[in-house]
C-alpha cells in the first residue's frame, strides 16, 4: 500500500483560459487529464466567469478560502451560494453555470468523476475519527495538524494545504488533530458499478 503526498503551494498553477483565475490540479485517474474518470483540484477565482462545461462528469466543490461566489445556471435551476467554508455543494458537470464573486477572490476544492465509472463522497472532519475509505482516498488539511494512520502503516502528519492520497483501496484511516482549530477534508471515490 502506498501513498502520495502533495503540497498545495507547490503545484504549478494553470491559468484559465478566460483570464478570471487558475487552477492547482492535485491529481487524476484515468489516461491523461482531459479525459479523466476523476480529478481534484484547486481553484482560485479571482474575477466573475463562467464555470467551464464538463458533459457527463459529477462535481462538488467546496469553499476553502475568501466570501465565496454565487452559483447561477442559465435556466435559474441552480441558484447556489458558496459562502460557507468546508460545506460542500454537488452539481452536474454539464449545467453551464456563471460564477459571480461575494467579496474578491475565492479559493476552492473540486472534485469530479466521470458518471458511470465514479461516485464521489466529501466529508469534512474537526474531530478524531476513524474514517471509511474508499476505492481511491484523499486527505486534505484545512485548519491545524493531522496525524493520518491507515492500516497496516505509519502515522503521517498532515499541515495546512498538504494532501495524503491512496489510489488504492485500503480498511480504514484513523484520523486525529494535534493541533486545534482543525478541519480535514476526506475525499471517497467508489466505483460506480451497476446496480
């Protein structure tokens, strides 16, 4: 079993085509990153844009840094505000959304996966706990220190912005602050079988 470790201010940033912010991909499964069966990423939006279209794909976002924005679909389905941190908000890749700033630039975390070959689940945690993990893993400190124990491994210790992923099934994660306050983002991906 192993695991990878990503540091958020070391990943290279990609800047967006239309200018209004970039994004930190953290990592993908799948051939290559345009044709993903999941992907999770940081964004920074740092103007008014729309959100690009991802036909097929489920996303979650959720609010790490900033006001946050307001999420408005064409048809007025979706009328969402992003303003609290670490709640996160699922919608389908393919609706065209435009996102409008609260208060300046916002930060936050995405996760997709490719309908049919991926569920998602985004939990956030502020106490010890021992966490259900799934096909593919992710931990992401928010706020404070983390020491992160899969089975069968060595404790790790998380700190703001550093992420833990497992490609790979593993039992269980035991998951305890050291420091407070502490929040800790949990990514689960299954496969999406046929029920």
């Amino acid at each position: 079993m192993s695991v990878e470790r990503f540091d958020l201010r070391r990943l290279a940033p990609q800047p967006w085509k239309n200018g209004a912010g970039l994004t930190r991909e953290i990592a993908f499964g799948g051939t290559d990153s345009a044709s993903f069966d999941w992907r999770m990423s940081v964004a920074e939006v740092e103007r008014d844009a729309p959100f690009s279209a991802f036909p097929g794909i489920d996303r979650r976002i959720v609010l790490l840094h900033g006001a946050g924005m307001r999420l408005l679909s064409a048809d007025g389905c979706i009328d969402h505000a992003l303003t609290e941190a670490l709640v996160p908000f699922a919608f389908a890749g393919e609706v065209p959304l435009t996102a409008t700033l609260i208060d300046g630039a916002s930060r936050d975390f995405n996760v997709m996966t490719r309908r049919g070959a991926f569920r998602s689940e985004l939990l956030c945690h502020r106490t010890a706990t021992t966490l259900m993990a799934g096909d593919v893993t992710l931990l992401l400190c928010c706020d404070g220190e983390w020491s992160a124990t899969a089975a069968d491994g060595a404790p790790l210790t998380l700190a703001p912005q550093q992420a833990l992923l497992w490609r790979t099934p593993v039992e269980s994660i035991d998951a305890r602050p050291i420091s407070a306050p502490a929040s800790l983002l949990q990514v689960r991906l299954c496969h999406d079988r046929p029920r």
